[in-house]
C-alpha cells in the first residue's frame, strides 16, 4: 500500500523531530535521491511503488554516483547536499527517512534493498540484520 505524502511527511518530521514538514521534505528529497543512485532494476521500481508519487519519481531520477557509498560517506554526501548540515546532522535526517523508507518497503523489500548496498547500511534503516 502506497502512503499518502502528508503521512509519509509526518513520519520523516516526527521521527526526526523538525519544527516543520518544509525541513522534512528537504530531508527525504535528498537522502532519496541519494539513496535511488544506489538501488537497480526491479528493487528500485518496488520500492518507488511503495512510496507518495513526488518521492518516487526522486527516487527514479536520482543523483549520479559513480560508485557505492559507504553508509559513513552516504551521511557526509547528504550533509553535503543540506545546507547547514553537519555530519551529525545528516546522520539524523538519513535515520529519519530511511526508517520511514523501511516502514513503507516492508521487510521483504528491505531485505532486497539491503543486498543491494553496502554493509551497513541495515543501521541507517533502524533495522540492524544478524551478523
């Protein structure tokens, strides 16, 4: 089931307590663009199916990557991209969006995300996997 963009909104400002939905949306437009550079194929188009219409057409049409990054250098590229922004900061707004991300893809579809990035990255979406 697809989630309506205010509610998905919702989820990204409390989980990542801003003062207003406009900081939230600037969060998830960024880490999902940076995270749809990531994902391929069948995986990118089930996760875009799962989420509001604007924020999968950003994950569809994602930043350009030329290699994987990282979930260290996956934080420093979204603080780059948030004016403002620190490590620390983005470290916030990337666990913000992607466990809301994590919520709507389910597990299943998580896991297929999972096997497509880095290790690591199971921390960034709220959901660490057994070692």
């Amino acid at each position: 089931m697809t989630l309506r963009s205010e509610a998905f909104l919702d989820r990204v400002k409390e989980r990542g307590e801003y003062g207003s939905r406009q900081e939230a949306q600037r969060a998830a437009r960024v880490v999902l663009a940076l995270l749809g550079a990531h994902l391929v194929g069948q995986v990118r188009a089930q996760l875009a199916a799962r989420l509001p219409e604007d924020f999968a057409l950003i994950l569809l049409n994602p930043l350009q990557s030329t290699e994987p990054l990282s979930p260290e250098r996956f934080v420093r590229a979204t603080a780059a991209w948030i004016e403002g922004a620190t490590d620390q900061t983005a470290a916030w707004d990337v666990s913000a969006v992607l466990s809301t991300v994590a919520d709507a893809a389910g597990d299943d579809l998580l896991g297929q995300i999972l096997l497509q990035l880095p290790a690591g990255y199971d921390l960034l979406f709220g959901r660490p996997q057994p070692a």
